[in-house]
C-alpha cells in the first residue's frame, strides 16, 4: 500500500476521536505517519472551528496537529468561492470559522445586495436571519452550504447542523444550494489540492459511508472504511445500499490500517 498512495485524507470525529476522547490508535497512527514522511490532512465538514482550534482539540487529545494539517468545510467554502468568484459579495450565516475562512480569502461579507449567501452551522441563528437569507436567494443569490449534516453531536445527545438550517433555507427559497462538505466531492478536492495530490495517489478514510466514503468516491480516491464509529460490521451492508459506493479497503480499527500501511 506504501508504494500505491502517496497522501491520506481522515475523517476527524468517529475516524480520530469521539467527542473530546481519542480513539485508540490515533496517536500512534499519526505519529507514524509523521515518522514516515507520509502526506496527509484531517479533513472536517466542521465550519464553525478553525484550523488552530481543530489543532489546539487534538493536541489537547494527546494527538499531534499543526493548524496547516487541517482542512475544513469552511476554508473550502472560501476556496470555491475565490475560485469561482472572486469578486461576490457575500452574506454569512455562520460561526468564527466560516468568518476567518472567508476573511482570509479577501472575501466581502455583507448583508446589502449578496451575490452569495453562504450558511453553516450557527447556533445563534435566528428567523431574522433566515428572512434576510431567503429573500437574496429568491432575488438572485447563489446558495451555498458548507455540509449537509443535519445533527451534530453534544453533551451525549444531538443538535441541529448546518444541513437542518439549510433545509428549511432550500424549502423556503425553492433553490437548491451548492455543497462542499462530504459527501460532496468539492472538500476532498480542496485537501487534494492543498497537497499537490492526484485522486488516484490519495486514501480517503472515515468512518461514515454516506459521507466519507461516499465523497472518496464522488472524488476519484480510493477510500478506507474504518468501524470505529457509525459504521459497524452489523449495519455496514445497510449503509452500502444506502450511499450506493463501496469502500476499496476495510478495517476494524486505526492499529489494523497502520499496520496495512506498513506493507
């Protein structure tokens, strides 16, 4: 496998931790491959941190992290739209991530006359919000999404995500948004890119078929399943079906793919 792949791209929660507790093997599996010189990148549908907090989160997790090791939703968010155009103004709904992300690029945040409207996870959103959002998208603004997923994770329960606030943004405006986080291929062609990496030479891996997979997949990669979070050997056939993709490799634990990578 050594000689095949040149980069790994890894899922961070269900692949590396789950919540604030690392899961077994990641700092080890992360260790070796900084020992062995192997490209990678933690790639996040998270919006809301930046790549310091992500990195600050891990190395708070006994795992370590550089910021430039991360790549999340809303740096390729701001990446797609500096590539595609340039000049939008752009309104947000959205966290301190999202916000940098976009600030970093150059990019005009307002809420006057948007050609973007741009929406992740904000746990401050409010119908204001939302009346502001749809109005632009019904008057000509592109929609874009930074992930779809609809519950995220906290305190042993679950909230609504980015993806729950862009239904209701979807059914109200009657457009559909453009995605970039998995399972959309447009995230994992970020990290790509930010490696210099062809598709071809790069391993998707993740613990979640519908998403890390599935965007592996859409990406041209080959992909890693991991059952070290949602997917387990007893639903895994269930979740083949319902993202429509199989995995090229699959592996019970983070110690079992080290050692794959090894060979």
């Amino acid at each position: 496998m050594k000689l095949r792949y040149h980069a790994l791209l890894i899922d961070l929660d269900g692949t590396i931790y789950h919540g604030d507790k690392p899961i077994e093997g990641a700092a080890e599996l992360i260790a070796f491959l900084r020992k062995q010189e192997w490209s990678y990148r933690f790639v996040t549908n998270n919006s809301s941190a930046t790549p310091m907090q992500v990195a600050e989160r891990l190395n708070n997790m006994g795992i370590d992290a550089e910021p430039d090791d991360v790549c999340t939703s809303a740096q390729a968010t701001a990446y797609y739209i500096k590539q595609h155009m340039p000049k939008a103004r752009v309104m947000m709904i959205g966290e301190y991530g999202l916000q940098q992300a976009l600030l970093e690029q150059g990019i005009t945040i307002t809420d006057e006359q948007p050609d973007i409207v741009v929406q992740g996870i904000d746990r401050s959103f409010t119908y204001e919000k939302a009346i502001k959002a749809v109005q632009a998208i019904r008057d000509g603004a592109t929609s874009i999404m930074t992930n779809p997923d609809l519950l995220l994770p906290a305190n042993g329960g679950f909230i609504p995500g980015a993806g729950s606030i862009g239904a209701m943004l979807k059914a109200a405006s009657g457009k559909e948004p453009v995605i970039i986080g998995k399972p959309s291929r447009i995230l994992i062609q970020y990290a790509l890119d930010k490696l210099n990496c062809a598709a071809e030479q790069a391993l998707v891996v993740g613990d979640n078929m519908l998403t890390d997979i599935r965007s592996g997949v859409e990406a041209g990669c080959d992909t890693v399943l991991l059952y070290t979070g949602l997917t387990t050997p007893a639903n895994v056939e269930e979740y083949r079906k319902l993202a429509e993709c199989e995995p090229t490799y699959c592996y019970t634990d983070l110690y079992e793919l080290k050692q794959a990578l090894m060979s």
